[in-house]
C-alpha cells in the first residue's frame, strides 16, 4: 500500500484500501489454485459464506446510522456535550465507558461508534482519542461476554460466561490501568 501511495500520491486512500481488499484475495487464491478455480471460490464466497455474514454487516450499519443520529442530535442541540475539548482525562473516561458498557451488554464497536459521534466535533486530541477507542475495543473483547471472542471461547473450552468473566475481569482491569497510564504519558510526550 505504502508503494501504491508513493506511485500514486493523488490516489484516495480509501480507493487503494477498497481496490486491495478485493484484490489480494482474489490474487491469492489464483496463486494457489489457479485463475478459474480461484475465481470460482471467490464467487462462492460471495455468494455464499458473506451471505451468512449480514447479521454482523447489519451491525455494523445500524452503528454506523447509530453514530450518525447521535451526531445529528448534538447538531440540533438535542445533547449538550460536559466538554469543550479532548484530552488524557476525556481519552481515559471514554475508554473505561466503552469498557464498562461492553461489559453490560452493549456492542463495543456501537459504543465506539457512538462516542466517536458524540465527540467528534470537540476532538482536540485525535490520537489520544484513537487510541482510546482501540484499547477499549480490544479491551471490551476479551472483558465483556458477550463478544463473539467469548462466545468462542464458552464453546470450545465449555465455560460458563460467569467464569470467563471471572478469569478475565483482573486483566481487564489491569490494562485499563495501564491504557490509562498510557494516555497520561503519551499527552505528557506531546502527543495529540
């Protein structure tokens, strides 16, 4: 990608993402199995195994529409955000928020799609907010029963939700201590 950049710096890129994502598959499966019958297994998955996808496809757009409405709501004056602007503080409660919500029940990839809605025009620190929002993903994954990670893991390993909620939780906590940590020392670096 970053060569595709250099070549084609005009290039959009979320054109070069878009283009790649089809692509690189497509190309490996040719290598391994031949032009026509990668072609083919392509157009099976397509067809077939993405099919099976749209309930996570829906997800992701009802948070999506979720994040939009939201978005709208602050533009109308429907909500009224506590700040003006984004720091440490702000990266850190979001993170814990995301977290925490996950754990109760709420979609960590809504919740982020939610909060990036809600602060999106008072980010003053989008790395500081981006990395937030990833810790709190990856931290909501492994934290909350209800990701699809747990789901997996209840399945094969036949546990309770319960308990790994139970063996999880400390290391939840301990990474979000240390993200919290984290965001504290990358504002006191500069970072933005």
């Amino acid at each position: 990608m970053l060569i595709i950049a250099w070549i084609y710096p005009d290039l959009p890129t979320i054109t070069v993402v878009s283009s790649l994502a089809v692509l690189v598959p497509f190309i490996v499966i040719s290598l391994q199995s031949g032009i026509t019958s990668g072609g083919k297994k392509l157009i099976g998955h397509v067809t077939g195994k993405l099919a099976d996808a749209r309930a996570e496809v829906s997800l992701f757009l009802s948070a999506g529409l979720l994040a939009g409405g939201v978005k709208a709501c602050i533009g109308v004056g429907l909500i009224t955000l506590p700040v003006t602007g984004t720091d440490a503080t702000v990266a850190a409660a979001v993170m814990w928020a995301i977290v925490v919500l996950a754990i109760l029940g709420i979609h960590q990839l809504a919740l982020v799609a939610i909060f990036a809605g809600l602060l999106a025009d008072v980010t003053t620190t989008p790395t500081l907010m981006a990395v937030s929002y990833v810790l709190a993903t990856a931290l909501s994954m492994s934290g909350s029963t209800f990701s699809g990670l747990s789901f997996i893991l209840q399945a094969r390993f036949h546990s309770s939700a319960r308990e790994i909620l139970k063996a999880n939780l400390p290391y939840t906590v301990l990474m979000l201590l240390a993200g919290t940590a984290a965001l504290y020392l990358m504002e006191s670096l500069g970072v933005q």
